[in-house]
C-alpha cells in the first residue's frame, strides 16, 4: 500500500456546469513528489497531503485483483436484482432481472435499483450486503483512518455504493454540485470521507473533483461571507457561483482526481468536492466505488452507538458520518409516477454480513 505518486496537469476539460472554470486540472496527486509507503515502520506521507490539501490517494490500498473480484460482486448484484414492471400502474410488480453490464440497452431505471441523482443506491438493503462489508472490514482499508485517527478504535458509516453507467439513455448527466458535508457551526477536522476506487477513475471517467486547499478556507468563508441567521445544522452546504469565485480569488480552483482500482481516496468533510459523472461519448468506463468512513469509537456518545445499533438491525444506511450525526435511512423506495411502493423493496440483505469481533466493534454492537 503506497501513496499517490501521479503528478497534477492541467486540460481543456468541457464545461460541466456554470459554476466551474474550463481549465479544470486533471491529476492524482497534488505536488507529483514521490511519496514512502504506508508499511510498517514507514511514515504516511500522505497525511501530510490530506492535512495540507485537504485530501489523499493511497495507491493500491486493496490490489488490483482485489478490487476487480469487488466490482465483479458489485456488478453481479445488480444483474440479478428484480427489475420492475408496470411502474406507472398502480400495481407494479417485481419481473426477472434484466440488467446486463455487458448490454448498455438494459441500462434503465426500471431494470435498477433504484438510484439518487447523485448515482448511489443506499436502499434495499444495499449497503448491508455482504461484499460491502467485506470491503469495509478489509484491514489495509481500515488503517489509514487508524493513522489519521491515530487509535484504531473506531467506528464505520453505513455509507452508500455508487454505480455510475456511461451514455445512459434515459438519464441526463448530472451537473457539477460542489459542496461540503459538514456545517458551519462545526468547526476543525471532525469527520474524514473515503472511498474505495473499484475501477479507472481516468480524465474522463467519473471520479471525485476536490478544491485542494478548501478546508482551510471554508470557516473564514462561513464568517465573512454568510449570514449566521441562514446557518443550518445540517452537514451539507452547497456553493453558488458567486461562492466559489472567493475560493477561486485565493487560487483553489477544483482538480480531477484520476486512480486505479484498488485506491483510497480520503478526504476532509470542509473540502469542496463532487462526484463527476463519466463525460458523454469520451468515457465508457463505469464508475464503481464504495464509500467508507470511520471515525474514533470514543466520540460517539450512548445515543450515538445506539442509534447506530438500531440502524444496523433495521439493514438502514447512514451518512457519511460514523460516530455522530447518525440519520438512519428508511431503505423503502415508493415509486415516483404511481406513488406506491417498489414491490422490490427487501426488510433484510440478499446476503447477510459475516462481522465477527471486528466488524461487531465497527458497528458499535461490541465495545472496545
């Protein structure tokens, strides 16, 4: 497991939105220095580019091969999830699996899980399968936060799975949204966002775009340039373009991150970011990612991990938080057009995780 070592270039990238400059950068890693290990007995060079940018890629956290037996998984549960018929009806009804990964015309809603406008499936169950807990217990993904956090006590987010297809037919591609996932009244480093790169993540695929740099910024942002009043507890904040133009008069502008399967990227919740979708007719790669965060056990207070508790027996997904801030999320789809629900609704995983004593202190089932 190693650090990024790829150096940031600067493209003609098209323009995804109105709020974002043309001369997006396309890069991994923010300086191009060569980085050590993350081995044993070796220090974590990357924590000096998370602390200082704001983010870090950690190359080949999990292998190649690893990651490859990961989107097979991935893919394979949704070539055999239900797809849907008469979703218009008022009696909808559960048909046999149609999607293919292989055959872009079965790339339809109704042959989906259904998926947010951000690409990411958090119902059905999903984030409780089994491979995705097998990610989230894999020990080279969870002792990077072990650094970060320096205790390797920790607890893990119920997080979401993001499957995003190319050139789809029935689906615009999104606009850029950066944000952050962390409120104005909270202030320093409380919570660190990651995921686990399934597939290439190249100039033109869909991949995070982070503002390195931004996380420095965003508390001055926050006091000099908004109303307290309009502060909202909730930990998202999305950037106008006006907003954004303050970032860019400080020279943090946003960059591309490209990566291979097999690498973590972890990022600061106050960094400006995004998830971009695969440009159209330029990529026909599939985004595949897992989103993971773990954050120390001993933060979380009685309410917390039981609350996390009774997410975890519900199969419910959380935010991207892990040990405060936890929002169960129902799991249960109705149906956009016939306001009924998805007969595919599931009350539990296709295949229940194997936690053992590991993952039960992940979830807060079993103290440290």
């Amino acid at each position: 497991m190693s650090a990024t070592v790829t150096s940031t270039v600067e493209v003609q990238a098209p323009r995804l939105t109105s709020i974002v400059p043309t001369d997006l950068k396309i890069g991994g890693n923010v300086d191009g220095t060569p980085k050590a290990t993350d081995g044993e007995g070796q220090t974590a060079d990357w924590l000096h580019d998370f602390h200082t940018q704001g983010y870090a890629i950690i190359k080949s956290a999990i292998t190649p091969e690893q990651a490859e037996e990961y989107r097979s998984r991935t893919w394979s549960h949704l070539e055999n999830f239900p797809s849907l018929s008469n979703a218009s009806s008022s009696s909808p009804s559960a048909a046999p699996p149609a999607f293919k990964i292989s055959e872009p015309e079965t790339w339809t809603a109704n042959n989906l899980p259904f998926q947010s406008k951000i690409n990411t499936f958090s119902s059905y169950c999903i984030p409780h399968e089994r491979f995705v807990w097998d990610l989230r217990l894999e020990p080279s993904i969870i002792a990077p936060f072990a650094t970060l956090w320096q205790t390797p006590e920790l607890l893990v987010s119920f997080d979401a799975l993001n499957v995003t297809l190319p050139n789809r037919r029935d689906k615009p591609v999104n606009s850029a949204w950066p944000h952050v996932d962390q409120s104005p009244f909270r202030s320093g480093l409380i919570c660190a966002q990651g995921l686990v790169n399934l597939n290439t993540a190249g100039p033109h695929d869909g991949g995070l775009v982070v503002f390195p740099g931004s996380h420095k910024l965003v508390s001055e942002f926050f006091e000099t340039q908004t109303d307290k009043a309009n502060w909202s507890q909730r930990d998202l904040y999305l950037f106008t373009e006006s907003e954004l133009e303050w970032f860019a008069e400080r020279d943090v502008k946003p960059v591309k991150l490209c990566a291979d399967p097999g690498d973590l990227i972890i990022w600061d919740s106050r960094t400006i970011h995004w998830g971009a979708e695969p440009e159209p007719e330029k990529s026909d790669v599939v985004r595949t990612v897992v989103y993971v965060s773990y954050a120390p056990a001993a933060a979380a207070d009685a309410a917390t991990i039981e609350a996390r508790k009774q997410c975890f027996e519900k199969w419910q997904a959380t935010t991207h938080w892990a040990n405060r801030n936890i929002i169960g999320r129902d799991g249960k789809v109705v149906l956009q057009e016939s306001q009924v629900e998805d007969p595919r609704n599931r009350s539990e995983p296709v295949e229940k995780p194997v936690l053992g004593e590991k993952g039960m202190k992940l979830v807060g089932l079993m103290p440290y």
